[in-house]
C-alpha cells in the first residue's frame, strides 16, 4: 500500500487539494484568493441567506407561518433556494421556543442547506458531531458552550437527502425596535444549526 494510499488519497478532501496545488503551482490561482472565497461563503454569504430569513420571520408573522409551513417556497419569496438546493424535496424550519430547542444534524453524512446557510462549518461534518448529537445532544451542546436548562424540551432533527432542517432561533430580548437589516446582522450559522443561542 502506498503513502497516499493509507492517507486515503481518494477522498474529496485530498483531490480538492490536489486540484488547487495544481492551480496554484501553474499561476491561474493564489491560496489566499481560494482561502478567502471559501470563507467568504462558509461566513458570510450563505449565513446572511438564512439570517436575512429569520429577520423576516421575526418581523413579519405571515412570512413566519409560511416558513414554518413550507421552507423551500418561503425562502423563494426572498430570493434565495435557487438551483443550489434544486435536488432537496424540503426545507423545514423548527422554531426554538421558551420551552424547547432544535437542534440540527445529518447522521449519514452531511446534509446541509445550502442555500440559506452555505458551506457547512467543518464541525457539523465530522463523525464525532454526528454522533453525539444524537448519542448526548445535552453534553455536546454543553462543550460548544450553550447549557441548557433542564426544563427545556431537546429535539434533534436529522437532515437527509430529500429533507434539509434550519432552525429558527428565538429573538433576542430588548430588539423589538431594530429593522430587518439592524436584526439579520444579529443571527449567526451556529444559532440556525442549533448550537447557539442569540
């Protein structure tokens, strides 16, 4: 068995690596410039997607029983969801409340959307995420900070292939005078993964 062999040289991770020495070693691309774009979508983009649409739920309550009833269409309405998550069957969207919190995960692999959330965080792909999520969802969100109390109601949704879940975080008390772009600048990934409270 050769190096690369045992390194597991098939894997997406390792070609995409490869892939971009090549550019970068013939001049068509700079690291800096991949790096950047990549974190520019797992921030920034596609999490000002979802945060835009909980800012809209949080502030229009016909919006917010449309997401709630059916994601995909509602987040359409905004522009988003296009023919980058064409092949997800639906969205749903499970609102954090005082009494009980979501939490999302996808035990198989990594189904993640997309659309409204972007890259997904190297974490929510990783077996152990994967696994404790639904093993002890309790102490795993305890180690990522956010203990919750014990009255609190956990449900852990498991995404897939034909469903994708994004939670709708709770709004942040004292932002009942903030507009749509003063509240989307509020909302972070992690709060739409279920990791976070705002």
């Amino acid at each position: 068995m050769t190096a690369d062999r045992r390194q597991g040289s098939d894997s997406p991770a390792v070609r995409t690596e490869a892939v971009e020495a090549l550019l970068v070693e013939r001049g068509l691309v700079q690291s800096a410039a991949v790096d950047a774009l990549v974190e520019r979508y797992e921030q920034d983009i596609g999490p000002l997607r979802g945060a835009r649409v909980v800012a809209e739920a949080w502030t229009d309550p016909a919006f917010r029983a449309r997401l709630l009833e059916d994601g995909m269409p509602a987040i359409r309405e905004l522009g988003f969801g296009d023919n980058t998550d064409s092949h997800v069957a639906r969205l749903v969207v499970k609102e954090n409340t005082e009494s009980v919190h979501n939490l999302v995960v996808c035990t198989l692999c990594s189904c993640y959307p997309w659309a409204v959330l972007g890259l997904p965080p190297a974490w929510y792909k990783s077996p152990a995420y994967r696994s404790r999520a639904v093993r002890e969802p309790r102490l795993l969100l305890a180690e990522l900070g956010l203990d919750l109390e014990p009255e609190v109601e956990l449900r852990v949704w498991d995404s897939s292939a034909e469903v994708r879940y994004m939670v709708l975080p709770r709004r942040p008390e004292g932002t009942g005078g903030l507009d749509v772009e003063e509240l989307t600048a509020r909302v972070t990934r992690d709060s739409m993964i279920g990791v976070e409270r705002l």
